[in-house]
C-alpha cells in the first residue's frame, strides 16, 4: 500500500513539475516572443493606450515626421498616422489593429513603446509619477531629399532604387513602385482595413511587394563585377588579355552564349583585357570565365558578398541566391557568371556590392534607423555602422572601382555620367524566359570629395521600353538622378 502511495505521488509530482515548467516556458522564456507576435491582440490592444513613438527623417527645420500617433476620442485612445503615405511604406510598414504590425513597426516596436531595456529609467520615472511617457523617436538614415528624387526618377514603372552610403551602410534611400498607403490599414475601422487589404491583395501589381528589399531578381550582367571580383582575387589583372569571340559554348552542351546583339566585342579586338571586357559587357568573355573560375571560385566569392546568407538588414529581406558550387555544372557556371540560370540577387543586395567595392572592400551591414530618442530629445540608443566582412582586398576594390568608372566614362553605363562628379557603374540587361522583356540593371557609386553613394536601380520587363530596354538606357539615368540629388553636380 505504501509504494502505490509513493508511485501516486511520484506521478504526481511529475506532473505538477511539467505543469510549472511549462507555465515558466509561457510565462517567463517565451514573455517577450508572444508580446512581440502580430496575432496577440490583447497585446496590441493595450499598446493603444501609449503613445506610440515617431518616425522622422531629416533633421532641425528640415525634419520630416513619417510616423506618428495622435490621440482620439474612441476606445483605442491613439491613431498611428503616416503622413507622407507612400513615400515610406516600405520603411515604416504600418500599425494595424487587425493585421498587426510591419517592417519598422515590428522591428523596433519595443523602442517605439518604450519598453526597451535603454528606456528602463524612462520607464522608472513614469511608474513613479504615474504620468505615461511618449515612446522612443526613430530617426531614420533616409535622406529625404534623395528619397523623393529616387521616387520621382522611378516614376510609375515597376522595380526599385536603393541608395546606401558605402563607409557606414545608412540607407539613404529605399523605394519601389507601385506602392501602397498604410494609412487606411491603421484606421480603426475594421471594415475599412479589412476591405483596403482584400483589395492589396487581389492586386495582381502587388502593391505590397517591397522590390527593394523582399524581392529578387536575375541581376544579370550587374553581377559581373562579383566574376571580375573572383578573377582578380585569383592573381588576374584588369589588362590581361582574354579571348574576344562571337559566342561561347560551354562543355556538355550544345546552346552557345553569344554577346548583347551579336557579333565580337569592341569591334573584334584580339585579345580584349578584362578592364574592356566589363566596360562593354562582353558576355563571350565573363562566360568563359566562369567555366575557367569554376564554381568553388566564383560561388565563394558571390557568398563573401552576402549572396546565401541572411541580410545583416535591420528590416526583413529576402537572401540573394548562387546554387552551391557542387550543383553547378559547366553550363551553370558559365551562365552564372552572367547573372543568369538560377543566379538571383534583391536590389538592396546589389547596391551592397556596389557600395562593397567603393568603400574599398569593406562590406557594411545596411541600416536604415540611425537612433532612438526619448521624447525630451535625448539620445535613448545609437545604432553604430557594423562591418561585415572584407570581401576582397583594397588593391582589388581599387582595381574594380577603376574598371567600373570606365564602365561610365566610356562604355555602356554612359546615361550615368554626372560633370564633376566620379561615378563608376555596371549595367545589366537580365534575360528572362522567351517573349518576356528583359529586367533593366544598374548599379554604382558616385563620389565628391568625402562623400560617397552607392546605387542600385531595377526596371522590371524594361518599364515602358519593354523588350529594347537595357540597362543603359533606361536604368543608368535614374541611378544619375539619384546620385546627383545627394552629391550635386551638374546635368
């Protein structure tokens, strides 16, 4: 009788024990996960009794207010207003009482109520004076000037701009079209969000869709330079001498690679160096050299600029994608080292290469929220530039940014050229399947003394060009635009 009671109460105790275990699990462990997770409603319910922290850009006369709360009259006691709209969807996300939150909504949502460990002592003051605080203020990188003039050099086709600032990674620009407002999803109507989102969705533009930042791309012959890269890395110059053909077909199969429209490059040059090569964008050439890299070469050096690995981004972004080099044969590697076959890259991963190379190597985290500050202004928490890596060496950086100025001073990314100003560049026209028009590439930097911006532009199907787009033409100028907006110079 004796050990059935011992046995009862072993069991007994096991369960007790799983049950505290698990309630310190739910309670304790997973506190802030489930605080933090869109579809705990009671947590946003009660977040609408703060008032939630503004987003600004700019700063003194010129600062801009992007996101803000003001109080009403109803249940939920704050409204969270966008008053630039569109401008910024794609950096503030919204607030929604039915959907939850967005992008820098949800990313910094603790600072922005106030409830981060470095706002500690704001909290403190406000339980000992029991007069609620305004959340913490995000100022973000953005520079709205160039933010408004890569928008406007967009226009209405649809792709994406990114600007990066190469020595500190700051976003100082980040759009795409179409867009969306998120005004309408952080009403406090339920009906009206929830019919603004039926009709987000249904649309087949994808309104939505952040092409910035959450969707990728064949870069095409932008990634060029990641090969050149690869080449140079491995004891090759920017003047060796390379086979200059019509086409090039690789081993183990019979489809040949011929040049944009045909024919040799630079009118049949034997041999082209490389420097020439990338400034016309010899596809007979950077073909052959994937074959003569292999994968193992080029797919490192691809992987060393952040392609299959999660963006180091303060926001969600997609991961850019090279196969592993053990699943590349020998036409894959040769299309790959164009930026084709399964090659894929987001807009905010090819303005990191380009700002990769013009900051000398040196690869940045991009982050796109400079600081927090308390509501009397003071600072709450700074975000200090990150270095990821170092892809290549400052010799090899020198020698890219030098083969990527030819590429605007003298060949196809001349739509880019800004008087007074450096600017290097490589375009790209991404091929995709047959009777569809081509994505228009370009990528860059500019620079003005000390200060320096790295560009990345994509036209999908070549905007209102379609099918003759190329880089070039219809991408570079946009990049131009958004580079002059930020350095100046003259048209």
């Amino acid at each position: 009788m004796n050990a059935q009671i011992r046995r009862f109460s072993g069991v007994m105790l096991a369960v007790f024990a799983l049950l505290l275990g698990n309630l310190f699990y739910y309670q304790v462990v997973r506190a802030d996960a489930y605080a933090n997770d869109n579809r705990n409603a009671r947590t946003i319910i009660k977040e609408y009794s703060i008032e939630r922290g503004r987003m600004v850009v700019g700063s003194g006369k010129d600062e801009v207010v992007v996101a803000e709360s003001v109080p009403t009259d109803d249940a939920l006691e704050y409204l969270r207003k966008y008053p630039e709209g569109r401008k910024y969807a794609f950096i503030t996300g919204f607030y929604s009482f039915v959907f939850g939150r967005d992008l820098a909504e949800q990313a910094f949502n603790n600072y922005l109520i106030g409830r981060a460990p470095e706002q500690f002592a704001q909290n403190l003051e406000q339980l000992l004076t029991a007069e609620a605080q305004p959340g913490g203020t995000l100022q973000l990188t953005i520079d709205p000037q160039v933010q408004a003039v890569a928008a406007e050099a967009l226009g209405e086709r649809k792709g994406a701009v990114v600007a990066l600032e190469p020595t500190t990674g700051a976003v100082l620009a980040l759009t795409s079209f179409p867009r969306y407002d998120p005004n309408p999803l952080s009403t406090h109507d339920n009906a009206q969000i929830t019919q603004t989102w039926k009709k987000l969705t249904a649309d087949p533009d994808q309104p939505r869709l952040n092409r910035s930042a959450s969707q990728l791309y064949p870069p095409g012959s932008t990634f060029k330079v990641i090969t050149s890269a690869a080449y140079l890395a491995d004891g090759g110059s920017p003047d060796d001498g390379l086979q200059n053909a019509t086409s090039y077909t690789p081993p183990q199969t019979q489809r040949p690679i011929p040049n944009f429209g045909g024919g040799t490059c630079l009118g049949n040059k034997q041999p082209i160096t490389l420097k020439e090569a990338l400034q016309v964008s010899c596809n007979t050439v950077f073909a052959r050299l994937g074959n003569d890299l292999g994968g193992d070469k080029l797919v490192d050096m691809a992987q060393r600029f952040g392609f299959n690995e999660e963006m180091p981004y303060q926001l969600p972004a997609a991961t850019s994608q090279i196969p592993a080099a053990d699943k590349l044969d020998d036409p894959a590697e040769a299309q790959s080292a164009i930026g084709q076959r399964d090659v894929r890259a987001s807009p905010l991963q090819m303005a990191t290469v380009a700002a990769t190379i013009a900051n000398g190597g040196k690869r940045m985290a991009p982050r796109v929220v400079d600081s927090v500050r308390a509501a009397d202004g003071s600072l709450v928490k700074k975000f200090a530039p990150e270095e990821v890596n170092q892809p290549i060496t400052s010799d090899v950086a020198s020698q890219l940014q030098d083969m990527m100025v030819n590429v605007v001073t003298n060949g196809t990314g001349d739509r880019a050229q800004i008087p007074g100003i450096t600017v290097g560049g490589k375009t790209g026209t991404a091929q995709r399947g047959p009777g569809q028009a081509p994505h228009a590439w370009f990528i860059g930097f500019g620079s003005s003394g000390d200060r320096q911006i790295a560009v990345a532009v994509i036209v999908e199907a070549g905007g209102d060009v379609g099918s003759e787009a190329t880089g070039g033409h219809v991408s570079a100028p946009i990049a131009k635009a958004v580079i002059q907006a930020y350095l100046g110079g003259s048209s």
